[in-house]
C-alpha cells in the first residue's frame, strides 16, 4: 500500500511546479560545474599539454569533465521531461554544454525561460 502512494506522488510530482524548481535547480549546478571545468580543459590544460608537455591536468580533467557531462546530461534530460520540453529544445540545452562559454548562456537563457514557465 505504501509502494502504491509513493508510486502515485512521485508520478503527479513529476510535472509539479516544485518538482520543476528542484530539477532546475540540479541542472543549474551541473550546468556551472561543466561549464567551468570545460573552460579550464581548454583554456589551462589543453595549453599545458601541447606546450609545456605537461599531459596529467588535460588527463584529470578531461576524466572528471567527461563523467560530471553525463550527470549533467542526465539532469538536463530530467528537467526536459519534468517541463515538458520539446525535443529541439532539449537537444540544444545539451548540446550547449559542450561548448565552452556557451553552456552559461544556455542556462541562462534556459533558467529565465523555465521560470517564465515558457517550454523550450
């Protein structure tokens, strides 16, 4: 019986406006996070390899920026769904956190429109 309640809250939270905040909010995070170590992945550790032949930043970084990209994309898609996103629009915001620079825009631009309750 218990399983059954959770199951149900779980399933009419999953577009609740408070569903939406915490899954905004996740996406907020790691939208940053990404988008700070990718910059520090080509701006620090991509010149250290390649000019000073210094390899272990872009190797750290590159293994830690790769994983945190996946629970970014996870929680990107987690968002979409809770939003009701169109596909375009779930497409972009992803594709935006694999350019450096970019994906601050996107969160931006993609927080204001989530709050504004305008689907992407």
């Amino acid at each position: 019986m218990a399983a059954e309640r959770t199951g149900t809250s779980r399933t009419s939270d999953r577009g609740s406006e408070q569903g939406i905040a915490v899954a905004l909010q996740r996406y907020r995070v790691m939208a940053n996070v990404v988008g700070v170590l990718l910059i520090a992945l080509v701006v620090v550790a991509v010149p250290l390899k390649y000019f000073a032949h210094i390899p272990e930043p872009t190797r750290i970084l590159g293994i830690t920026h790769g994983w945190l990209y996946f629970l970014f994309f996870l929680t990107a898609i987690d968002l979409a769904l809770r939003a009701k996103w169109s596909a375009r629009g779930t497409v972009l915001t992803i594709l935006a956190g694999t350019v450096p620079f970019l994906s601050f825009y996107a969160e931006r631009t993609t927080t204001r429109r989530t709050r504004a309750g305008e689907r992407l």
